[in-house]
C-alpha cells in the first residue's frame, strides 16, 4: 500500500487532516500548502494513491482550460464549437469523478487502519479483524484501479482536445495527458503493494488481471497525446 507506513496523531490538525478515528476532511478543502504539508507528514493519508489521482486531476484540469480558453473563439466555427462544448462536458464530468476518487483512496485507507486497530483477544475478535481487514484491502485495491481506468478516459479526452484547441494552448492539453500517463503507473505502484496482502486468491487474481490490463492498455500504439 503506498499509504504503507505511521500513523496519525489523535487530534485534526490545523491543516485540516484527520487521523485515526476523526472524521474525513476532504483533500480538495485544504490550501495547495496544507496538501503539501499533509503529503510530506508522517500521517498515513494522503500517500501514493491520492497524490496519483490529485495530480491527474489536476492534469484534466489543464485540459479543461484549454477548452474553455478555446470557446472564447470558436463560435464562428459551428462544428468546431459544438465540439468543443461536447468535450467540455465530458472532461468536466472526469474532473468530478477523479476529485471524488483523491479522497475515496484516502478513506479507503483509514477503514483499512481501523479494521488492522480492531481487537484481537479472542478467537473470534481475531476472525472478525482478519475478514474487516480483507474487506479494506479489497476496497483499497480497487479504487486506484477505478482511478487507472478513468485516467485511462482522461487520454482519450487529451487526444481528442489536442485536435480542437487553438495552438496557442495545446501546450496546457499536452501537459495535461504528460500528468495523466506518469499518474496511472504511479497510482499501480499501489495495487502492486495491496495486492500480496489480500488472501482470497480469486480475488486477488482478478484484481491483478484488471491492473495488468490496464497497464497494457497504457503501452498500446495509438494510446499516446501527441
């Protein structure tokens, strides 16, 4: 798990995180500096996992803007603007979905803490932490690979803008598609290091198979925003 190691302090901080126990606070409602900070502290949440889909959301972000800088200009072409507006929507619907998938990795995590904190005296706390804790791997397993996936849109919706947009901001949609590409394999580092954790071994063999695919579709000629 790439949110591998310490654990959090018992009170909210001033920067707004929560640990153990406390109540969520979203990522997107903290400063650019309190995300910073948050990252680079001993606090299990925020690690690889939501840093990778913040930093892709960020990349669709950029594409966005060179869409809408693009409608400033486009309404003489009426194909071109509807276009446009079409992808507008699509991008602006991956930027909520991504948002919301940043913070779903960190909660996932923190349930997956809590089931790893839960008692242990008795043979049947043991059985009930052991099941708690498959069922918060599982969780934190799948919600990266949903967030691969998505990024996976966000490439498609890059090469589709990189034909549209004025020249002057491609610029913006091939940064864009640069952070969405170093985001998926960043996010599968942590798939790679939930994944041995988990013990059904169906399971875990169907979440390895979906990563992989993944990862193939990524290599795939034509699957590059240039």
């Amino acid at each position: 798990m790439s949110e591998n190691s310490g654990s959090g302090g018992a009170a909210e901080t001033k920067s707004g995180r929560n640990s153990l126990g406390n109540a969520y606070t979203s990522l997107w409602a903290s400063t650019v500096a309190q995300l910073r900070n948050q990252v680079a502290s001993t606090d299990p949440t925020p690690g690889g996992g939501s840093v990778s889909i913040v930093a892709a959301t960020l990349g669709i972000a950029l594409i966005h803007k060179s869409i809408a800088v693009s409608l400033k200009r486009s309404a003489t072409d009426f194909a071109r603007h509807r276009s446009l507006l079409d992808l507008s929507d699509k991008v602006s619907a991956l930027t909520i979905s991504l948002s919301g998938l940043a913070d779903a990795d960190s909660r996932a995590f923190q349930a997956y803490l809590e089931a790893c904190s839960l008692p242990s005296a008795t043979e049947g706390e043991k059985a009930l932490r052991r099941a708690a804790r498959e069922i918060g791997l599982v969780r934190a397993t799948k919600i990266p690979l949903e967030a691969a996936a998505e990024m996976g849109r966000g490439l498609e919706l890059a090469e589709a803008a990189g034909r549209l947009v004025d020249a002057h901001v491609r610029s913006e949609v091939l940064a864009g598609g640069v952070l969405l590409r170093a985001s998926i394999q960043s996010v599968l580092f942590s798939v790679d290091a939930n994944i041995p954790g988990i013990s059904d071994e169906i399971s875990r063999d169907a979440l390895r198979l979906q990563r992989n695919e993944l990862e193939r579709a990524l290599t795939l000629p034509g699957s590059t925003t240039t």
